[in-house]
C-alpha cells in the first residue's frame, strides 16, 4: 500500500508518499481501505516534533480517516466487511491507503454520507462535543464565546454550542470567516483583527461576560477572554493556534470563580474509545437530522499532503482540509 511517511522533524514539505507494508489485523481490529482522511492542526505539530506524542521514525501522520471495512478480527462483532465507516486513529498513521485500527474506534456512517464528509467530522466534532458538554457543562441560555470561530473544530463549536442552547459569541479575523461563523449558527461575531474580544464581549453581555469560551487559539486570545468572562466562567483550553502558550495569571482565576479546564479528546479517545464512539454515532444522528453541517474547504489528494497541511497552516480556509485517497 502507500502512505505518507514523516522520517524527520520537520515541516510539510519533509513528507513523501511511498510505499509500506501492510499492517497484520490483531483479533480485536479492523482492516479499512481509507477513502479520505482529515487534516488537522495536531498533525503538523507532531511532523515537527512539538506534539505530545512523538512516534517513532518512520510515521504516518493523520487522526481520522473514512472508508471501507475490508475485513474484522475474530472477537469484532459490530462491524463487517463492506461497511461504510469513520475512524479516530490512536496517534496517527490516517494518511494512508489503508489502516488497521481497535474496532471499538469505528463508527457506521450514514448511507448518505459521503467519505470527505466522514474524514472532516470525527476530530473536529468529537473535540467540540467533548469539550462543551463533558468539560464544560455548557447549559442552556448561557453566553459561549468560540476563539477560531472559523476553524474545523472552532466551527463545529459553534454549531453543537447552538444546539445545546446556548447564545454563541463568535470570534475570527476577517469578513470572510465570520460569514461562515454566521452561516453555522453564531448569533454575535466578533473580528478580533479590529475589535477587542474583550470589550466587545462585555459590550455584548451587558457587562456580565462570557459562561463559557471555547479556545483552539491560545495567545492573545486567550488573555482578552480571560479578562470578559463571568463568574464561574468555564475556560477550555483546546489548542494553541497561534503558536503562544499563554500563562494564566492565578489572581484573575480567583477573583471570579473562574476554572480553567484541559480538553484533551485524543487522548480520551484512546482511555475510552467506546464512549468516544457512542458520542459520535449520536452526532451522526445529528447530522442526519440536519443539524450540523461540517463544512470541507478544500481536498488535496494523498500525494500533495504537504500542500494540504500548508494550507491548513496559511489559516486562509474556513472549515477543513481533506485528503483524497
């Protein structure tokens, strides 16, 4: 089979398709021929060596991929051959023609939904469900300000921000990217290249601030919210987009109740690949009932995935990036 391979540290333009062994099918896994895979931000820290988790050389990169079930392990019960499918990769190894992976990290996706859907769907809205609802305890009626608003997982915040009640508060820089924020629910936007987060959040509370803030971003973003949330404010550290890891100064944490709270769903999935499973099948039924509409940006096929994560870097595209297998 081919994969794209990381033999070195480095960035997008250090990955090269080439051929690799197929892997052996354990009893409690499952073979898939990966039709598309999702790009994500995690991806190009792990090819550079910053992520967490650092496989050894050489590695596919790649969390999540959509395709067909070719064969199961003696003990899978839930799945078969021919099944149409999406799968969260432990660490990585998604860019790829095919994967074998713990069957208990595969979900059925609808008939109507196509592969390049599947691919961009499991990181971004297994994250934001994750993170709003099991971290955050996002209630009903409450004011959700969303960092990145325009990203794949900062658009998919928006949207389950919306369906679980709250009032979404939307933050991205440009016209551009608001209007797809719009486009997916937020009800107030915020460009954060001409407007203070945390003025116009106040502005836009009355005062009282933000309940909840979703942030893939970090930096700069990060400390306007912290200074425009409310009391008991739940902040939810997902990522830091803009390359700063910021320190939260403990005074600002105390004076109003605030917490400050991890999201870490990858490493949930693995802890617990059934519950990640089980939250995902019910957000497919979410999308089959119309409610959440992932939004794909652009597809390059596996060959070109250095220009794939190039421009997920360039922050240019709302939404995702796909791979094409």
């Amino acid at each position: 089979m081919k994969a794209v391979l990381c033999r070195e540290w480095g960035g997008p333009e250090s990955l090269r398709v080439e051929e690799a062994a197929s892997p052996a099918l354990a009893p409690n896994e499952a073979r898939i021929r990966v039709r598309a895979c999702g790009v994500n931000f995690a991806d190009t820290l792990m090819i550079a060596g910053k992520y967490q988790v650092k496989p050894e050389f050489p590695f596919t990169p790649g969390l999540e991929a959509a395709g067909e079930v070719i064969e199961t392990g003696a003990r899978v019960r839930h799945l078969a051959p021919g099944q149409r499918v999406l799968a969260v990769m432990r660490h990585a190894g998604a860019y790829s023609e095919e994967i074998v992976i713990n069957a208990d990290a595969v979900v059925p996706i609808p008939e109507a939904m196509d592969f390049i859907t599947a691919a961009a769907f499991p990181v971004a809205y297994g994250t934001a469900h994750f993170a709003l609802t099991h971290r955050g305890q996002l209630a009903p009626g409450e004011n959700l300000l969303v960092l990145g608003a325009a990203g794949g997982v900062g658009l998919a915040a928006v949207e389950i921000g919306k369906a679980l009640g709250a009032r979404v508060i939307a933050a991205a820089g440009g016209s551009d990217k608001l209007a797809a924020a719009k486009a997916h629910g937020a009800d107030e936007l915020i460009d954060y290249r001409t407007e203070s987060i945390r003025d116009r959040v106040r502005e836009l509370t009355q005062g009282r601030g933000a309940d909840v803030v979703f942030d893939p971003v970090g930096g700069d973003a990060f400390d306007q919210a912290l200074r425009a949330v409310n009391w008991q404010a739940r902040l939810l550290v997902i990522g830091f987009a803009a390359g700063r890891i910021q320190a939260v100064p403990a005074n600002l944490i105390l004076v109003k109740n605030v917490s400050v709270v991890g999201v870490v769903w990858g490493a949930q999935a693995e802890r617990d690949p059934v519950m990640v499973s089980r939250n995902l099948a019910e957000l497919l039924r979410w999308w089959e009932a119309g409610r959440l509409h992932p939004l794909v940006a652009r597809s390059f096929p596996l060959a070109e995935a250095g220009a794939a994560m190039t421009a997920l870097l360039s922050r240019r595209y709302p939404g995702k990036i796909v791979l094409e297998v």
